[in-house]
C-alpha cells in the first residue's frame, strides 16, 4: 500500500452539465506529445475530480434551463443552455440538495433502505407528493419557522453584540434562500396556489374539501342576554395584522424591501404573496372576489401540473445520473475511512470521446496517469452507463384502437460501436470498464426475472474473444428507484364555486396527476461502486477478521464462499428472488456482473440488501466468462513489477519471483489466509524468461486456473544466470 496507494479511481463517461469544462477541452492539443505536464493532470483533476457526492454537485452543478414561450403559453426545459435567446429570458435551476424532485427522490431510497422491503409491497405514492404544492408549502413553512425564531433572537440583542452579529450572518443565509426565486415565477406558482386555497378554504379542517364563506367575528353577548357573534371592527392596515407584533411587523417590512430590491419585474401581487408566504395574517381580508381567486387557482395549478410534468420528463435522465453517481459513492459505507474511492467525470458524451480526432487526447491522458511509477492518479476502472439494448419481437399496429404509449424520441444512449472503440483504447492502459444498458422496464431485476440473461449476451457477443474482452464488464439488471407503473404524483384537485362558497371538486377528471415514467439507476454505477469500495482493507475489515492492512482488496473474490452476503450494496432488494431455473441458467452461463435480489441470511441475520451474484468480465474461460479480480490482480503485480524491478530490469525480476524470503513472491506466500492476500492458498505464481524474444512469461495461477502476463524484459548491463 505503501507503493499502490490506491486501485479504486474509477473514470465515468457520461456528460453531466455541457456548459463546465471537459477533458477533451482541457487535454487540447497533443500533435508531438506523449505526456501531459504535472500542472495540466493538476487542472483535470481541480475541473474534474472528485472525492463524495456533495463535491460532486459542487463542481458540476447539474442544472436544467427555462425560459417562456409566447407563442403556445408554456414554460420550455432544456438541459443544454439554449443558444440565440436573451441572457435575462433563461432562467437556471439547479438540481442539488434543495431542488424538491431530487430530494423527493434522495428520501424514496432512504425511507425504503431503512424498511427493506420490496418494491410491491412499498408505498411509493406516500413520499412522491413531496413535490405537490402542499408539500413544498410545508418545507417554506419549516424555513418560516426558523426565520422567525431566528429573527427575534436577533432583536432581543443590543447592537453590536458578537452574537448579535453571529445571528445576522445565519439570517443572511436564511433570507437568500427565501430570496433566490422571487423572478423565478415557476417557483412561486406552488406559494400562490397553496395561498389562495388557504384564503379560500380558511377555517376548514385538515381533511375537509369544502369552506363556507367567512366573516371574521368577535363573540359578544346581546342585550338581551343572548349569544351573538358580530363583524370584527376593522383594522385601518388589514394587511399589517399579524401574528406576533413584536417581531413580524418588522419582518413584513423586510421581506417587502427585500422583495422590491430583488425582483427584476415588481408585481404588487407577488410582494403580497411573497409576505404572506413567510409572514402570514391573521386576519382574512374580507374583500375577497371569490370568482377571480377561484379562476387564478384553478388557472395555476394547471399551469404548474403541465409545467412540473414537462420538467420531471426532460430532467429526468440528468436525474438519473446524478443518482448514479450518489450511488457509486454511498456504496463505500463506513466510518473508518481508508482508501476513498474517487471518480474522474470526462464531462463529454461517449461518441465525442471515441471520435479520431479525440482519441488521441484520450490515450494522451492515460498514457500519462497509468503508464508512470506515480499512481496517485492511476484510472482502475470505468463506467459507460445507457448502453443501447434494442427491442425485438415488437408487433407492428396498423390501427390504434386504444390509447398506448407515446413514440418517445429516445435519449441519447451510447452505442455498442462506441463501447468496442473505447475498450480498443483503454485496454492498453488496463482499465476495466463497467457497462450497463440503457434505463427502463425491460431492464429491471422483474424483466430479468421473467426473461433470463440471454437478450444480454447477445446483445454482448460482439465483445467476446476480443484483445480487450477482459476489460469489459456487462452490469445487470439496473435498478429501479419508482417503477413506471407506481410513479403517478396527485398535484391537487381543481376548485369549485359553490353556493355557499368554494370546494375541492372530488370528481376523478378534477384530479390533476403527473407520471413521473418510473427512475432508473444504472447497474453500472453500483458494480464500480462496489468493486471500488472493497479495494479498500478498512472497507473490508467492517465484514472481515481476516484482513491485511497492507494489500488493497485486488484479490478479494466476492463470489467465493459467503463473501457476497457480507459485502452487500446499499441498495434495497427489489424482487422476491429469480427462479430456480434463471439461476441455473445465470450459472451455467456464468456472465456479467449480475446483481440478486434474493432471501438470503447469514449468522441467523436476513439480508435485506441486493448482493452481487456474478462478477465477470466478458473474457472467456472453461466454465463460461472469466472473474474479473483475475484481470485486476494481473494488473496490480504487473504495475508493482515494473516498479519494484526498474522498469522490467532482467535480475531484478528474478530477485522479485526467487526463493529468497525478502522477495516479493516469498512476502506474498508468508501472507496468505487473509481475505485480501494477493496470493491465496490453492494460487501460485512462475516465471519463464525467453532470452531470446526478450520476454518473460509469468503464470498466474487462481485455485487451479492459469492466467499469463507477459512483460518485455529490460536488459542489464551483466548476463545474469537464471
């Protein structure tokens, strides 16, 4: 560990957000060059690296763009910045930890890892309304709350106070979250909607749909002795009637300036809404045109329906790699941390990648963080996720007799072809690349359920008995986050007018609902998570006892014995299990790198967690397709041969393989019986030097297996004997 410090910084090929640099812009160049400078790899990794998920949202703030369209009356997404339109006509939103979709989506897999159960039995509509109206007024009244307590901290403190000033710093804050979309109409639209149910419906219990009209009154007793309930006087400023006098009169003025000082385009309306929103009265206007206020509700929530519908169908791809990503990275779960998995984004899409005129900027790179003694920046592993799987067997219809699905213009995917170029390139730099096909229901654990392995293999066959075969790494089923048929979100129901006042109609059409289509991660993301965390010894010890602090996890088999139920994923199981026969068939085959959803328990403890069935590369062998860890170990001694002999140095590869108890062979031998020894019992490792093509020859052998390395021997300046 003290040479290898790390094998786990994976390289994901996807863009993530076209308008930050990528790796083809920033390697520029490489006409003449065989390296890139220590300073050029410093601004790769400042632009492209990172280290936790959070680091990622930072660098790359994923973000999705806006702007209004006149001509049809609707609000246009885009994920590229639209080109030709005003700077001030765009509107940017950012899709991080406060975007209400992704959140929503963030506490789905945290609600339903902590219940552990599958997807048929879990409530997915009880945590999809999080993005309704209702549910975002909910967190605004949450930011409400603290702004409050907050603000009378505040004023019960003498100016000049440190902690007075403390507290103005985290008001600050406060308020430029509340601040940050007063011009962002889409954003308020949810304040206006649930503003005027509230007006209207004022009084109502939590439950009811329905509201008499109101007249705010005081309780008094008649002359007479009777019980009578009177118009309120009215107040001269209605409109300033609040809650607590003390603090929030003076926060109406705040948000009113701050509002004003904001927005772009004042609209007295918003300025109200905007202060009844974080400042709310007590007090119903009594001049209320019901009618109008109904017109403007129902027109709203229509509005924000077809507008979050259009939103959720174009950010949902870019969702779903921002979900991959979290994905690879919460894989590695312990506190002690060791070896941090890292990934290296390239910020371009896969075709530009692969193009002839970008390859070279490709290698240039790899050539010049994996073909070095220094491998502090050595890329180990790669991730292609949306890897095109067509369909077969679709029947054509001549006539549509009822409503089916929408032809969907399809997402860009990678293309197989795109994959083999950049396996072609990668295997020379030994970099074992992760694939999964692209998101969907006939690519979940229930269609592979049903449907066995074998639309996979074939469709990877054009991969097989290649140069780079052991590089790639089919990951199978994906997994799914909402499933397309439970993905349906209720928005709210339309108002009526009724005699006596206003109601929500209870009328199935009046029920505005949007289809979210169901979330897909992809296997990918997850395989290279896994793979990458187990490198890990500290990783390794929170399931092992047996573990050498000194060797990274290269060796560790996760199919051997029961190490697939001790190191487990986070994700939650999906499905009941596959069948006897698919799993007999994924055994007889023994392909891809295939995830389980299985009733599995060990030490009297079930396992509620998808476990890894498979883990191969698409190199062949006797029994099906080869484990991966052999590739990854012949890479691991290759790299510390070449360091330890000089560069392949004729007498320092046979001091490296002797007898001798210092060797490294001999090191390697005295250490075997942990989980992650690099030498296992039942392996072995020889040597044969060819003097005269100047090659060495080394067998591996895994448990009865034999896997060669050739390197090219550097010639010393005195014969040795052999």
């Amino acid at each position: 560990m003290d040479i290898i410090n790390q094998t786990n910084r994976t390289m994901l090929f996807e863009e993530i957000n076209p308008e930050k640099l990528d790796l083809i812009t920033i390697v520029g160049d490489v006409k003449g060059i065989d390296s890139l400078s220590d300073d050029k790899i410093k601004e790769i990794n400042e632009h492209l690296l990172v280290r936790s998920f959070d680091e990622f949202l930072d660098k790359f703030s994923p973000s999705v763009y806006s702007f209004f369209n006149a001509v049809n009356q609707k609000v246009m997404y885009t994920l590229k910045k639209p080109e030709g339109i005003p700077e001030e006509a765009i509107s940017e939103i950012k899709i991080d930890h406060s975007n209400d979709f992704l959140r929503m989506l963030f506490t789905l897999i945290d609600t339903k890892r902590s219940q552990g159960i599958t997807n048929v039995d879990f409530k997915f509509e009880n945590l999809l309304d999080m993005i309704s109206p209702k549910k975002v007024m909910d967190d605004i009244r949450q930011v409400r709350k603290e702004i409050h307590y907050m603000y009378g901290q505040h004023e019960k403190l003498d100016d000049g106070d440190p902690k007075k000033l403390d507290i103005g710093d985290k008001l600050n804050v406060m308020f430029e979250d509340a601040s940050r979309n007063y011009n962002n109409v889409m954003a308020m639209l949810p304040l206006a909607i649930e503003d005027i149910k509230t007006r209207l419906l004022l009084g109502r219990a939590q439950e009811e749909t329905s509201s008499e009209a109101i007249q705010v009154g005081q309780l008094t007793i008649g002359e007479s002795g009777e019980l009578k309930i009177i118009e309120a006087p009215k107040s001269d400023n209605n409109e300033l009637m609040l809650l607590d006098e003390a603090t929030s009169t003076d926060l109406t003025q705040v948000f009113a300036e701050d509002y004003d000082s904001l927005s772009e385009t004042p609209s007295p309306y918003v300025q109200d809404l905007v202060v009844r929103t974080f400042c709310p009265l007590p007090a119903v206007q009594s001049e209320v045109d019901t009618a109008v206020e109904v017109q403007n509700y129902n027109t709203y929530l229509e509005f924000y329906k077809n507008a979050k519908d259009d939103f959720v169908k174009t950010v949902k791809p870019l969702v779903e790699k921002i979900l991959g990503v979290k994905m690879f990275f919460d894989q590695y779960a312990i506190k002690n941390k060791g070896m941090l998995p890292s990934m290296l984004i390239s910020n371009a899409k896969l075709d530009m990648l692969v193009k002839s005129s970008n390859i070279p900027r490709l290698e240039t790179y790899l050539n010049t963080v994996n073909a070095k003694n220094d491998f502090t920046d050595t890329i180990w592993f790669g991730i292609v996720p949306s890897v095109e799987l067509e369909n077969t067997g679709q029947v054509k219809v001549s006539r549509a007799r009822f409503r089916g699905n929408e032809k969907v213009v399809k997402q860009d995917g990678n293309s197989m072809e795109s994959l083999a170029m950049l396996l072609q390139v990668v295997k020379e730099y030994k970099v074992q690349v992760f694939f999964s096909f692209e998101s969907g229901e006939e690519t979940t654990f229930s269609s592979m359920a049903t449907a066995g392995i074998d639309k996979y293999i074939d469709k990877c066959s054009v991969l097989t008995r290649k140069e780079y075969s052991e590089f790639a790494i089919p990951s199978a089923p994906n997994f799914t986050i909402i499933p397309k048929e439970k993905s349906g979100v209720v928005i709210d129901s339309r108002m009526l007018q009724t005699e006596n006042g206003v109601e929500l109609s209870k009328e199935k059409e009046d029920i505005l609902k949007l289809w979210i289509e169901g979330v897909y991660v992809g296997a990918s993301y997850v395989s290279a998570g896994i793979v990458a965390a187990y490198q890990c010894p500290e990783y390794l010890k929170g399931a092992f006892k047996n573990v050498n602090r000194d060797y990274p996890g290269v060796r560790f088999d996760i199919e051997a014995g029961d190490n697939s139920l001790r190191v487990v994923t986070t994700m939650t199981k999906e499905i009941s299990g596959f069948t006897n026969t698919i799993k007999d068939l994924i055994n007889r085959k023994n392909f891809g790198f295939i995830f389980s959803s299985e009733n599995a328990q060990i030490q009297d403890s079930d396992i509620k967690r998808i476990t890894v069935y498979k883990a191969r590369s698409m190199a062949m062998s006797e029994d099906g397709f080869d484990s991966l860890y052999k590739t990854l170990v012949s890479t691991y001694i290759e790299r510390l041969l070449r360091f330890q002999t000089g560069d392949f140095k004729h007498e320092n590869i046979v001091k490296f393989f002797s007898n001798n108890p210092s060797s490294q062979k001999s090191r390697w031998l005295g250490t075997r019986g942990s989980i992650n020894s690099i030498i296992q019992e039942g392996d072995d490792m020889s040597f044969i030097i060819d003097e005269k093509s100047n090659m060495c020859h080394i067998d591996l052998v895994f448990n009865g297996n034999v896997k060669n390395l050739e390197v090219m021997i550097t010639k010393g300046t005195s014969a040795m004997k052999v």
